[in-house]
C-alpha cells in the first residue's frame, strides 16, 4: 500500500510536537497538521472577486507584528482558531468594536466566506491569518488575549490520527501563556470521543479551571455566542455541541 502524505508526515511524531513542514504555499508550519483540506470546491466568480478585493489588506503575515497589523497594540484582542465560514468570527467582531481580533483558517473557502461577512457587516476590527494558527502564537505576547475560540476542531477520529488533535498539552500550554489571568479558552466539539480527549487534558492542566456549575453551561451554547456550520449542521444529525469554558489561572504551577 503506498503511503498517504499524512502518514508519512505522522511517522515518528510524539503527540503534538512541532515539525518543520513546507507548505503548498511554500511557507513553513512547525506543527503536525490538525486540518484536513486547504482547498475544497472551485471558488465561484463572486468569491474570488472578495478575495482579491479584501484579502490583502486584512491578511496577517507570519511572524506576526501585531502593531504593525493592527495599526497599533491592541488592548483588548481575542483569537479564534479554525473559524471555518467565519460567522461566529464575525458575530463577535460585530458586536465588540472595541476588541481586535485575529481569526486563522487554512481552508480557503471558508476565508472567502468570512469575507463575505466582513464584507456584508463593515468590519473593521479583524485581521485573517490563511494557515495554521499556531505560527502566529510566536507573535502573540505573554497575558495578552482575553478569549480564544476553538470551535468543532476536527475530530481526527482514527486512533492514528489523534495526534493530529490541536488540543493537546503542548497547545494548552501555549493557549495558557497567550491568556490573560482571567481570560478564557472557549472550546465547542460535538464529538463525543473528542469531548473526552479534550476534558481528560484541560481538567489536569494547572493553569485552567472549567467554569461550568450545572449542566446548562456546557449544554447550551454561551449568551454571546452563535451556532456555527459544524455546530447546526451536528444538532440537525443529532449530535448536539458540548461548550467548554475554560478560565485562565494565575499561575500554571
Ligand atoms: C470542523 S471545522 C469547524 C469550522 C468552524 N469552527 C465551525 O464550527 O463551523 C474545523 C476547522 O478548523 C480548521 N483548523 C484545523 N486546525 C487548524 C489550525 N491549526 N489552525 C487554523 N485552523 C485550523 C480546519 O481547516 C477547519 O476549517
């Protein structure tokens, strides 16, 4: 049988350790892929014209200067990993002017739609990172997010393929340098095996306390947010979403 790219990618990978990658775009992620595809169905006409007209301007380049990219340092930033076709990525930028965001998505159809959405609702306030969210965490200072956003991460469902899972310790860990004390790592799944995977790492991770009290905060979906593709399109198979809020200790010890 001849080996697929991932499995020869996966050879000798220690859970969630970075690795040197050459992109097809010919820039360089350090990580094992947690996303499947970069490209999916031909982009229609409309699409590619949102690209060209808004993708520049907005798009953050590695390694990330975020004054640079956002005029100046935010105070006030948020971070959504994997925004897909970008509507919560969207909803949230719309309904916080105040707060910048950084959205990375290497799907390049779901950055056309997002830009849709940036389009239809005038934002102002969110840069796009088309790869993996991990390169930008280098650019990103220590206690300096107020929330990250990983909602419906792919599930990689095949035990071989776990690795390949973004949520593992050495992200937690990264994700915990990024937060303010206080702040909040924000994760959704609808898939049951992956709902375990992510409770047994962030429970022992010292620097994180889940937040819920009764069943309805990991039930229903967070006041301030809204259903995503994944997230309506799983409730319709009848697999409902699981939220995670996750608050940022003090201290990681
Ligand atoms: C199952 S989809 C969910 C999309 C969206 N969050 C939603 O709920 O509809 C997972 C998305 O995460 C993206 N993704 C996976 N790993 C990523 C990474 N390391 N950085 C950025 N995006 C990633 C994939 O490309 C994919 O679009």
């Amino acid at each position: 049988m001849i080996a697929s790219e991932d499995d020869r990618n996966e050879k000798d990978e220690a859970p969630g350790s970075p690795r040197r990658l050459v992109r097809s775009d010919g820039a360089h992620s350090e990580w094992l892929h947690s996303y499947g595809r970069r490209r999916g169905r031909r982009l229609k006409p409309n699409q590619t014209a949102l690209i060209e007209k808004h993708l520049d301007a907005l798009s953050v380049t590695v390694p990330l200067d975020l004054a640079a990219t956002f005029g100046k340092m935010p105070e006030r930033l948020r971070l959504e990993i994997g925004f897909g076709g970008g509507e919560h990525l969207a909803h949230q930028a719309a309904n916080n002017p105040d707060v910048s965001f950084l959205g990375a998505e290497p799907f390049m159809n779901g950055v056309a739609t997002m830009l849709r959405h940036f389009e239809q609702k005038g934002l102002r306030n969110v840069r796009l990172y088309r790869g993996d969210a991990r390169d930008l965490f280098s650019g990103i200072p220590d206690s300096s997010l107020e929330t990250i956003y990983v909602l419906h991460p792919d599930p990689w469902p095949k035990a071989r393929h776990n690795k390949r899972r973004l949520i593992q310790k050495p992200f937690l860990d990264q994700a915990w340098r990024m937060l303010k004390p206080g702040g909040e790592l924000r994760l959704a799944t609808d898939d049951p095996d992956y709902l375990i995977w992510m409770l047994q790492r962030v429970l022992i991770h010292p620097g994180f306390e889940w937040t819920a009290r009764t069943a309805d905060d990991w039930r229903l979906i967070p006041d301030d947010a809204i259903e995503t593709r994944y997230g309506i399109k799983s409730r319709l198979e009848g697999r409902p979403a699981t939220f995670l809020k996750l608050r940022r200790r003090e201290t990681a010890a």
